[in-house]
C-alpha cells in the first residue's frame, strides 16, 4: 500500500480550519458535562489538578503523534496505520489499532447522542419558560421526569443522530467546517456570561476553591484512573479521530502550535463550565456529586432566576448541542472513511449505515436510565459501562499505542520530516516525552487502578 500525498476525501481549506475543527471535536459534552460532573463525585481540586497534569504530560504530546500519524497517511485512521506500518517496515497488524478507534467511536457516540438529546429536550424546555421562578425540586422533577420516558429519550436521541449523519454525509468542506467556524466563538461568549452570572452568587469562592483547592484524601485511585481517562476523552485522543481531521491538514501548517492551541481552547472551557457550575450548586446547596445530571439540575436554576433567562437558558442549551455535535461528527469519520476507501461505497450510504448501528446501540443507553435502570454489570448500568470501558480503558490503551507507534515505531527521520519542529530542544522534549513519560504514565494509572502498585 503506497502513501497519498493528499486525502481522497478532501483537506481543510487552511490551518485555522483545522484548528476549528479539531477544536470544535475536542470541546463538547465533555466539557460542558462530563468534567463537572465527574469533579464534583470524585472531590473536586485533587482531581482537577491530576486532569490537568495529564492533559499537559500525556495529552499535548499523544496529540502531536495522532495529528503527525493522520496527516503522514492520509487515510483513514485503519489504512493509515497499514501504510504507515509498512513504510516503517514493520508488522501490519498496527492497523488494529485503527480499528479499535472506529468500535470506541461507535461506542461512545451511541451514549454521547442520547445525552446530546437531553440538550435538546432542554432547548424546548427552556424556550417554553419551564424553569421560569422554579425551585431546586422542580427543576429536579423536570429532569427524572424527562429520565423516566424511553420514547422521548429515544425521539431526541433518534433526531441527534440524524443531524450528526447529515453533516458528515455533506463532507469535510462544506459540512463540518461551515458547521464549527460560526459556532465555537458564540459558545464560548455565552460561557463568558455564565460565569459573569456565578460571580455575583454568594457562593462563588466556594465553587473556585472547591475546583482548585486539592485535597488528595477525596481522590480515590479509581478517581486518578477516570482523571487521566477523562484527558484523552476531552482531547478527542486515542481513537482516531485526531488522526483523521490530521488526514486532512495542509501540509505546511505546524502541528506544535495548533495542537497548543487545541488543547489550551479545551482546557479553557471546561475550567469555565466548572466556574460556572459550582457556584450555583453550592448556593443551592445541591450535591456536587448529583452524577450524570448535574448541569441539568444546576443551571436550570440559574436560569430561572436571572432576568431573560428563559432567553439565555435556551441559547446556552442550544449551544451545548452544537458542541455536541462539532464533536460527534467526529467520532464517525473514521468509519466513514474507511468504508469509502474499501468497499467504494459513497459517503452517503456509509453513513446510513454507521448510523443506523450507533442508533441501535444507544437504546441500551437510552433504556438504562429507565427500564434497564436496575441491570448492572460491576455495579454499572448500560450507559455506565459504555463510557467507563471507551474513556478509561479504550481511549488510554489507543493512545498508549499511538505514541509507542510514533515514537518508537515510525522512522525518527519521517516523524521529524512531518512535526518540522525548529526548535531542537522542543523536539526532544517531545520525543522524551511520547517515548518514555506517556506509555511509563498510562501504564502506572492503569496499575495503581487496578491495585498491584498497592499490593499488601
Ligand atoms: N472530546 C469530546 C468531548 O469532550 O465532548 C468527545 C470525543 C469526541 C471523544 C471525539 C473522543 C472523540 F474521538
């Protein structure tokens, strides 16, 4: 298999587009709901601190390799990896690698657009005045009411899914470009104002000391796994998806500098849906730990109070469906891709397809919140399971592999050739750091997780 020079399946028209996109991928449901909810079940400041550590240690440089590898290849993530194993003179069996990411992308986007639902259902619920003057019960009620119902979780979820696969059907141009330059900075003013409205509660020192005040005795060693795991799903890492927006990469655009950028965009938003979040949960003295519901049962509230609320309620939830959606596109492109280069199929049918099988998987999410609520598995439900397994397990072993690939794998001369760092102390850097420091960090965490580091 040879190397293409450019992607049958198009290139960003410039590295802003790029930065947009790839950015547009990493900030998401992720940001906006996951990172506060899991701050707040496992303590707050110690986890926070460790999230950022391994953004820093691990993410930044694994994002480097999986923007080097996609952009070296110029396929998608399964194809890349045969080529490029080939090129290096080594096994083909590497391609695995590629196609973990596409089942971890199924996986995840199968519980990602039934919560991407409840974003929806939110936009309605908030433009009809639902939360107008409501109390802390009633905003509660409205959210167990909306868990309770398998049809109407499945209609918003069912709808999600259609939109995602509408844009990734139009193309790398004209659908999930257009779709993320007009959308990301208005989401990211409206979370200006969200945390504008925090500062003036009572309560916002406790939320800002509650998120970087750390205290290590609330991090429990599961808590230090879901950090790090929490790192690669935030930055899009380890399943390919990184690897093909990098697929599409003009050649000359430096791949250290928009991945500083990525990740710093990321990093930025997440820290200010946190501020914006725990101020109001301590005001209302609601948990911190309320779980996977929580933005639903915070800000609500804050809506419902502040002047034009019902306005600003609706808008931010519309936003988090954007968010949700520049990011879900691209957990499907690399199965897309793949079936378009190997079985000729257009993209529109291997859309279809795709969605139809991510569709059906997020039932077993959508019917554990209700009817499957009492099944579990290690004392986790369908939707539980689905994304402990992709973020804390799947994630971190894909990127453990990505950088063992680029960095011990690929020829030291090809990934030089490709990361055209000038800077030769910031090159070793890099190079030490994906050699040793990444694959030594994701094995501890998954040690020190499962006990051995801590035997007798
Ligand atoms: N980074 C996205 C978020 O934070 O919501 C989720 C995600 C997208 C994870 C793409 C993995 C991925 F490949």
């Amino acid at each position: 298999m040879t190397r293409p020079r450019t992607s049958i399946h198009g290139e960003w028209s410039s590295r802003w587009a790029f930065v947009l996109a790839a950015a547009g991928s990493a900030v998401g449901l992720g940001n906006i709901w996951k990172f506060p909810y899991i701050t707040g079940e496992n303590g707050g400041g110690a986890f926070v601190l460790v999230y950022l550590v391994c953004i820093a240690v691990i993410g930044i440089p694994i994002m480097m390799a999986e923007v080097l590898i996609g952009r070296r290849g110029r396929q998608s993530p399964i194809n890349t990896m045969t080529s490029l194993s080939e090129e290096a003179g080594k096994s083909r069996r590497w391609s695995l690698l590629g196609w973990s990411g596409v089942v971890a992308g199924f996986m995840i986007l199968s519980y990602y657009s039934v919560i991407a639902g409840w974003a929806l259902a939110y936009v309605f619920r908030s433009g009809i005045g639902m939360f107008h003057g409501a109390d802390a019960d009633q905003v509660a009620g409205i959210f167990s009411e909306l868990l309770a119902s398998p049809e109407r979780l499945l209609a918003w979820h069912t709808i999600f899914m259609v939109m995602t696969m509408v844009v990734v059907a139009r193309g790398v141009r004209s659908g999930l470009e257009k779709a993320v330059r007009f959308l990301m900075p208005v989401l990211f003013i409206l979370l200006i104002v969200m945390v504008g409205y925090a500062m003036n509660t009572a309560a916002f020192g406790k939320g800002v000391a509650f998120l970087f005040s750390p205290d290590f005795g609330k991090l429990s060693r599961d808590g230090v796994l879901i950090a790090m795991g929490h790192a690669f799903f935030t930055l899009s890492l380890g399943m390919g998806a990184i690897m093909i927006y990098g697929s599409y990469m003009p050649e000359r655009a430096s791949i250290a500098k928009t991945t500083f950028m990525i990740a710093g965009a990321d990093t930025l938003v997440a820290l200010m849906a946190g501020l914006a979040i725990f101020p109001i949960v301590f005001a209302n003295n609601l948990e911190p730990s309320a779980g996977p519901g929580l933005i639903f049962v915070t800000l609500p509230l804050a809506f419902g109070q502040m002047p034009g609320g019902s306005f600003f309620g609706t808008l931010f939830f519309i936003l988090v469906v954007f968010a949700a959606w520049t990011s879900s596109i691209s957990l499907v492109e690399p199965a897309v891709t793949w079936m378009v280069e190997n079985h000729g199929m257009r993209r529109l049918t291997a859309c279809v397809w795709s969605g139809i099988a991510i569709w059906a998987l997020g039932i077993g999410s959508v019917l554990s919140f209700n009817v499957w609520s009492d099944y579990t598995l290690f004392g986790k439900t369908f939707f539980d399971l689905m994304d402990y397994l992709t973020s804390n397990i799947m994630l971190p072993l894909g990127g453990l592999f990505i950088a063992i690939f680029a960095a011990w794998v690929m020829k030291d001369a090809d990934v030089r050739d490709e990361l055209a760092i000038v800077n030769k102390l910031g090159y070793r850097l890099w190079r030490v750091l994906v050699r040793y420091v990444t694959p030594l960090g994701v094995i501890i965490v998954f040690l020190n997780a499962i006990g051995v580091l801590h035997a007798g």
